[in-house]
C-alpha cells in the first residue's frame, strides 16, 4: 500500500473507514429500519470507503449487536469493530464476528463519546490479555490512546499490532495553530513508526483537518471517521463526500 509523492517521498495509501454510528442513531430515534444501516454500509463502501466500523455500547443506543453479526454478512472492505473489552458482551461478539480489526477503547459506560485513550502503563495486563485471546483468533489488534509517546510504547509491550490516535485534541486546536496541534501527534506517530506499530487516527477529523494530518504523518494506516462525514453528507450527499474524503488523503 505504498505510493511515490513529491520529492521521491514515499507514502503510505491511507485507508479510510467509515464509522456508521451516526446512521444507526437516526435509526433508532424513529424505529422502523430507515435509514437502513445495512445498506448504508454497502453504499460507503460502493462510494469507495475502504473499510466500515461501528463502536457497538452496552446500551445499544445506536449499533445494536444484531447489526455487527448482520454487517459482517455483508462487509467487503475492512470490518473494524471497536469498544471496550472489559464488557464481556463485546469480547464474544467479537470473537464471534472476528472481524479484520478490533479496536480496544477505554470507553466508561454511558459515555456520550470516546473521550481518552488508554493508561497503557497502568493496564499494561488486562491489555495483553485481551491482545492475545483476539489475536490468537486471527482478529488484528488496534489500541486506542492519546499522543503520549510512553502510551504508544505501552501499547506495543501489551502486544497489539496497531495503535489509534485519538485526535480530538488535534482537531480542537487545529484552526488556532496546527502547528502546535500537530506536534504532539507526529512525535507519538514516529515512536509507534520505530517500534513496528502500525498507526491509526480517529476523532473529529474532518475536510478542514485531515490533509494536513495526513501530510505530516504519511505513514499513517487508516483513519476512522463518522460524524463529521455523516453531518457533511447532510449537505453535499454521500456518494459525493466519501471521494471528498478520499482526496483529503491523497494529498501530497
């Protein structure tokens, strides 16, 4: 997945996944099954996402367990599931879908959103434990944690195969420096680079964001994105967006 850019430079394809949350929310706030989760999933993927993810919670108050065991009937990109393994209810389902990545994340339950990446010196344990049963099941282990050079090397001891970025703090600061904004986020990128990591990004990335992100740090993997790409299918219609995104990584 490498490409040539300027100057010789070589690039990593950086995948994009569409987080489908959003769909499955609008969804349960009527009943019925408009908009159809299922279907939305085919069409990211016809419209040229190169992978889907959904971050089931125990409450269901929008992925519901029914739809990752029925998504993953239908998915033909790269089936990323994300979550809390301390949920037993997840950690069989994902053994039971076996999806290409599992993304763990320190989620507490009842939080509205992802907020902070794991303490992946204090939960050094647990993590390799839950590293090891998915990858002894073929699953692709990504560890979520904030951009802190020590947790990228936690998350390496722990034995994942990938850590994500959590990059709410990026984007927050983002149109007041992104220079600043970006610092952090490129050191903990080349430690995970020197360690073998592969790398991840997710959270509030969007079309003013994600290029620069993506410039400074073109080994980058994959980034994961749903509500701002839902919110700008508003406007300008999915089939459209999703290539809108598309070229946001293809800069160089």
């Amino acid at each position: 997945n490498l490409i040539t850019g300027r100057a010789g430079r070589v690039l990593v394809m950086t995948r994009l996944s569409v987080n489908i949350n959003k769909i499955a929310t609008l969804r349960n706030s009527r009943g019925g099954n408009n908009p159809d989760v299922i279907k939305v999933a085919q069409d990211c993927e016809r419209f040229g996402a190169q992978g889907i993810t959904v971050h089931p919670r125990p409450d269901e108050r929008h992925i519901r367990y029914k739809d990752v065991y029925e998504l993953k009937e239908v998915v033909t990109t790269e089936f990323n599931i994300e979550g809390n393994p301390s949920e037993e209810k997840f950690v069989r389902l994902v053994l039971d879908v076996k999806p290409d990545q599992v993304t763990l994340v320190p989620d507490a339950l009842g939080a509205l959103t992802s907020n902070a990446g794991w303490d992946t010196i204090a939960h050094r344990e647990s993590l390799s434990r839950w590293a090891d049963q998915f990858k002894s099941a073929g699953i692709r282990v990504s560890i979520f944690v904030n951009a802190d050079p020590t947790m990228v090397e936690g998350a390496f001891h722990a034995g994942a195969d990938r850590v994500e970025l959590y990059t709410e703090p990026y984007a927050a600061h983002y149109h007041q420096d992104r220079e600043s904004a970006i610092a952090p986020f490129v050191e903990a990128a080349k430690v995970a680079h020197e360690v073998g990591l592969g790398l991840n990004a997710g959270h509030d990335l969007d079309l003013h964001n994600l290029a620069f992100l993506k410039n400074r740090i073109p080994w980058l993997d994959e980034v994961s994105i749903g509500h701002a790409l839902i919110c700008d299918a508003l406007y300008f219609g999915l089939e459209n967006v999703i290539p809108m995104y598309l070229r946001q990584l293809a800069q160089d």
